[in-house]
C-alpha cells in the first residue's frame, strides 16, 4: 500500500463528541420537552370539545361558546346582571352559586361540572340521613332558622324539670317555645355572638326580604319536624310530644335584629293571630320602632363599655340606646332588660346600671354571666371574661340594693342567671319569693282585641 494514501480516522470526531456529550445531552431534553408540552396543548385543547360535547349531552340550561368567535359587543345587553349586596356567608363560595342560566366559558366548565356533582352528592347524602338536614329550618340560602336546644330534650322527657330559664322565669313551655327570627342582619358586632360574625350587618335593611306568612309557615313546620325527632325516643313523655307539636310561644332572639325586618309588626300580628305570644329581643339600637320592644338588650351602661362590647355601626348608638330604653318605659305591657355581664369589662358599673333602670323602668331584669362560645378571631372574648354564678349573685344583690322598686325573684343556676321584678309586676304576696308566670290566654286576648 501507498504510505500516502490517508485513511479514515475515526478517532478524532468521536473524541469531539465526547468532549461535547453534555450540549448533546441538553439538546436531547429541550426538544422531548418541547415535544411534551406541544402534546399537552392539543390535548388540552382537545378536553375542552370532549368536555364541551360532555356539558351537552347533560342537557344543562347553559350556552357554550368559543372565544375564538366570541364579540363581547354582540352580548352586552343580554350578559348585562343587575347589581345585587351579599353578606358574608353569600359572598362565600359565590363562584360555586354561579347562576347556570348565564354565558358560560368553556374555561368555567371544569368549575360548572365540580358544581353539579358536588350537589348531586349533597342531595344522596341528605336523603340517606332521614330527614336530619330536612327538619333543620332554613331559608333559601341554607340559613338556620330554629335549633334543637337541651332545654328542648329535658322539657319532653323530665316531669316538673327541664326547661330554659324562660320557663323557670316566666313559665315558658320550652317544648312549645319556638325561637326564630325574620332577619338574620343586625346593627352590632357583639365580641360574644355565638355566630361569630358570620351573619350580614349594617343599619337598614337591603337584603331581598321573605313574607312574613311564608316564615311563620316554615318556622311553625320546622318546629313541628324538630318535636317529630324525638318520636319512639326513651323517656319522651307522650303527653308532652303531642303538646309540643302546637306552639304557644315565640321567642324572636336566635339572631340578628328582628326589629330590621321591614315587615316585622304584620309577622307579630299573625302570631297573635294565631294565639302564639311573642317574646321580641332588640339590641336597642333602633327607637323609632320603639312600640313593638318586649325585651331590650343592656350589654353595658356607658357609651365607652357599650362601644367596646356591641360594637354598634350607628355613629349615634349611644342615643339611639337611650331613646329606645325611653321608648319601653311608655310601653302598656310587660318588658324585660337583659343584662350580659362580661368580667373585667362591665361587671363594675353598678350605679350606672341602676340610673338606666330608672330610665326604661322595666318590669323585669335579666341578669346573665356572658356564655362563651369559642375562640374566633373577630372577638377577643375568652373563658376568664365568663363570671362565676357567685359573682353574678353577688352583682344582682348590689344592684337591687340601688333600685329599691325591685327585688330577686327566681334563679337558673344552669344558665348562669337571675331574675329581678319591679314589686307591681311581682304576683305572689310572700316577700321575697315573687311569682313571675305571665298568663299566656289572657294575655293573648288582649294582644287580639287590641
């Protein structure tokens, strides 16, 4: 062979490869990522026909559209939504309540989908509990209405016991006692709301409103359905189940301020109607409805204490406080105070209680220690502002020490509470021992004729 003849030198290329193996590598792996991603597009892309045909055939009433040949200026009018105010638990989830009957995005159809079958699992869950969630009163948002107290369990099954303090104070039936409410606004933040600020607040009603005959049907049916549960229960007296099934009482405190109801005198009136004595709660912050007041709500008595533990959104709440305890003064029935004592906040204002007493000169006084109802980060109340039953005692005998027309009548250990009774409204001649029963067919017959 001819020395000069070059042959193939395959060792120089291979080495250079080597060397840049590492760009090789990098290149490999852009391009099957690039590869990849390219992959996922379209399927994606495909998804959204798949899921759009899906939405179809569930005969939803919605309309699927494709951006690509969507002129937001050819829909105005019929995309166009009236405003509308939500309180908080509204606002909550709202995405989820998104109404089926608008525009949808192919986008939004994932969250449309989650939506529908979400509430199909909902809807097997409730008929599989038997009727639990049925006999709960509620609106239409969901809302509570009623609730099953044990005040409730012990009326039905324990003779001569059980009962709330409205049954030891004023003899109260509590297994006929319905306790409701026609708003579930109010115009205070109280630092002990056992709803931990979860209901809507402001100072006018603007909120879609129920029928007064609408509430008081459903409140009625789910009281009934609440006494329904205790059916075939051991101990419950079958006397007092069938008492329980007609109501005689209603109790409007559960929540909110039921005086913002805008058509709260038509609801008392058809409660007096239907022979149920009312028993309205005010936070005492709205005076030119003074006249429906029963019992007013004195978490403190001084503008600074007031502000700290209501809360109120009225910039005037401390005049508004005042007329509406003016305004039960003049009242021709039977009014309460209800006193909330929460340690190191309230329990020292002993002579300025006692002058808005002489203000409203109430029938009756309700002294209770604050009932704690968890921790919540809307409220710095915690179990060390809770007063002992001793303390609370000992609070009410310095106070009628002041108020000389007024002396103790009844106490419930359990709640944390005690009754004091202007002398006229006491019944009873023994000194000391005042019978506070209301007669409830008398009284509904004065309620009638007036």
């Amino acid at each position: 062979l001819d020395p000069s003849v070059d042959t193939w030198d395959l060792s120089s290329p291979l080495i250079s490869l080597w060397i840049n193996r590492f760009y090789i590598y990098l290149g490999f792996a852009v391009s099957i990522s690039l590869w990849i991603c390219l992959q996922i597009v379209i399927k994606t892309q495909g998804f959204a026909t798949v899921l759009a045909e899906a939405v179809m055939s569930l005969d939803l009433p919605v309309t699927i559209i494709n951006l690509k040949e969507y002129d937001p200026d050819d829909h105005l009018i019929e995309e166009e939504e009236e405003p509308f105010e939500s309180s908080s638990e509204e606002e909550f989830g709202g995405e989820d309540r998104q109404s089926l009957n608008s525009i949808v995005d192919v986008e939004d159809l994932g969250k449309i989908m989650d939506h529908v079958k979400k509430e199909k699992r909902e809807k097997e869950q409730q008929e599989e509990k038997s009727g639990l969630f049925r006999n709960m009163g509620r609106n239409e948002d969901g809302e509570r209405r009623a609730m099953i107290t044990p005040a409730l369990r012990e009326a039905l099954t324990k003779q001569g016991r059980g009962g709330c303090y409205k049954h030891t104070f004023y003899g109260i039936e509590s297994h006929r006692c319905m306790e409701t409410t026609p708003s579930l606004a109010c115009a205070n933040k109280c630092v002990f709301c056992w709803r931990h600020h979860t209901n809507p607040v402001g100072t006018e009603w603007r909120w879609k409103m129920d029928q007064p005959e609408m509430i008081l049907k459903e409140a009625v049916e789910n009281h009934q359905n609440m006494i329904k549960q205790f059916k075939g229960v051991p101990g419950v007296k079958a006397e007092r189940f069938e008492e329980g099934m007609t109501v005689k009482h209603c109790a409007l405190s559960l929540v909110g301020e039921p005086i913002m109801y805008p058509e709260i005198n038509r609801f008392l009136k058809l409660l007096h109607q239907c022979k149920i004595s009312s028993f309205l709660v005010t936070n005492a912050q709205f005076p030119p409805i003074g006249e429906m007041l029963r019992e007013s709500i004195v978490d403190a008595s001084t503008k600074e204490s007031l502000k700290k533990i209501d809360r109120p959104l009225f910039k005037d709440f401390w005049q508004r406080f005042l007329d509406s305890l003016k305004a039960l003064a003049a009242k021709q029935q039977r009014t309460v105070y209800r006193l909330t004592l929460v340690k190191a906040w309230n329990v020292d204002e002993l002579q300025a209680y006692a002058q808005l007493v002489f203000l409203g000169n109430p029938d009756f006084i309700e002294v209770k220690g604050v009932t704690y109802c968890g921790e919540s980060s809307a409220s710095s109340l915690t179990m060390a502002h809770v007063p002992w039953h001793e303390e609370v005692v000992q609070f009410v005998r310095e106070l009628v020490d002041l108020i000389p027309d007024y002396e103790i009548a009844c106490e419930h250990e359990h709640s944390n509470c005690l009754l004091i009774a202007h002398k006229k409204a006491v019944l009873g001649e023994t000194p000391g021992r005042g019978v506070t029963e209301i007669h409830w067919e008398e009284w509904i017959k004065k309620r009638l004729i007036t």
